[in-house]
C-alpha cells in the first residue's frame, strides 16, 4: 500500500515514459556551467517531452566533479547566507569552508538547486540528481 508522499509523488511524474539519463563531465569546466545544463536537463527542457508542470523520469549524473575549474578568486569571493528567522540570525559561509566541510559535491548542489524554479516540484527533480568525485 502506498503512503501518501509516494501517491503525491507519482501524480506528479510523467506516466508511461522510459528513464532518460544524462551524464555531465564537470572536468575542465566552470561551475555555472555544469549547474545550468544540469538544471536544463532536470527540469526536461531537453528532451522533446517536455511538460511545464510535472517531474519528467529523468537521472542526471555529474561526473569528475573535483576536477571541476574553480578559481581561487571566486574560492575566497563567494559567501553563502542563510538567514535562521531570529535576531542576528543571518548565517554566512564562504566558499572555501563551505568545500572543507562538506566538499565539492554540496557547492554544485547548491547552485543547481538555486537555478531550479521554487515551486512543489523542486524537491522531486533535485532527487534526480547525483554528483559523483
């Protein structure tokens, strides 16, 4: 029997249609670069069936992800803000703690999902993707 999480989610998938896969070498390349066509393929505007409002069956897998061009001026440039909702809660991480914590992998997920539109069916495409070193 299915919860309702996993009725929602297929109501939301396009029915009937095979898995497509796509594979993004990020060798050599710069992150917006990689977070743009990864974002174009999990919100399906590359394939010929695409639907504005619904989740296409569709993987997509970052591939050599450390061997990704960062500059060391946007290393040291870039901040991240969060804000908790609390007085003097604004939270800001640099780039470069932000790759010794949690690594490459976190910094391309974080800029796909920024480019990814904020609506019910975010969390379902950004499922889709995997990010591998």
């Amino acid at each position: 029997m299915k919860t309702i999480a996993q009725k929602v989610s297929a109501q939301r998938t396009l029915q009937g249609v095979e898995t497509i896969s796509y594979t993004i070498d990020a060798a050599g390349k710069t992150l917006g670069r990689v977070a743009s066509d990864a974002a174009q393929a999990l919100l399906g505007k590359k394939s010929p069936l695409y639907v504005k409002n619904l989740v296409l069956p569709v993987d997509v897998t970052i591939t050599n992800a450390s061997k990704l061009n960062l500059t060391e001026q946007r290393i040291k440039g870039k901040e991240y803000t969060h804000f908790t909702g609390h007085v003097a809660g604004l939270r800001i991480t640099s780039m470069q703690m932000m790759l010794e914590k949690k690594g490459v992998e976190e910094v391309i997920r974080h800029a796909v999902d920024g480019m990814i539109p904020r609506n019910k069916l975010r969390k379902e495409r950004m499922k889709r993707l995997t990010i591998t070193a």
